[in-house]
C-alpha cells in the first residue's frame, strides 16, 4: 500500500498542505493515519477522496455541501440515496452554470466575429 506525505498528498491532488490540513480540520476528510511520529500518512484511498473534494470545489460546491457529503459517506450504506440526490442537485447547479457560460461565450464570440467584419472592411 503507498502512503504519502502531506506534502506529497497535497501535490498529488493540487492543494496546498496548508488547505488539505484545513479540509482535515473542517471534516471534509476524516484524521488520516499516522505514523509513529505524528506525520499523516495519505492512502490511495484518501487521495481519491481528496481528488472528488477538490472537483466537487472547483465546480462550485459549498464547503458546507462538501461536508455534508463527507458525513454522509461516513453514515456508510444507508446514506446511498442521501449522498445521490446531493450529487444530483450539484450537477443541476453545474449544468446550469455551463449553460449560462455558454451563452456567455456566445456573446464573446459575436462581439469577435463583428471586429473580424470590421477589420475586412477597412482599407
């Protein structure tokens, strides 16, 4: 089994040990195991907890959402249909905000395709 610094777990999934500390700290993700020293010690299964969370983030989720579906995985099988519907809503949220991106990006691209006209017309 490999087991990773936080250092090395933080670069794997693109925290900072500052931030995955404070995911820790916030129960996004449960204490990790430790080594006889004290030093957290990351799992393979821990870093792809970790690399949900910061898509969940990254695609807009609330730390209180993230929490929520952290406790709910830790409910264990019973928080199945819980845990959906949360993923369920966040999608929703997520596809909407690429439909009015898109529509942003629409937009954009008419404003660039106007200055490509213009410049054709001139001398």
């Amino acid at each position: 089994m490999t087991v990773l610094s936080v250092s090395e777990a933080a670069q794997a999934v693109g925290l900072t040990t500052y931030t995955l500390r404070w995911y820790e700290q916030e129960g996004l993700v449960h204490p990790v195991a430790r080594d006889s020293a004290g030093r957290r010690q990351y799992s393979e299964n821990d870093l792809g907890f970790l690399t949900l969370l910061t898509k969940l983030r990254r695609t807009g989720m609330s730390v209180a959402d993230m929490r929520r579906y952290a406790e709910l995985i830790r409910g264990g099988p019973s928080t199945v249909t819980a845990r959906k519907e949360l993923l369920l809503a966040h999608r929703q949220r997520v596809l909407d905000q690429i439909a009015e991106l898109q529509r942003d990006l629409e937009a954009v691209n008419y404003k660039i395709d106007r200055y490509f006209e213009c410049e054709k017309e001139q001398p």
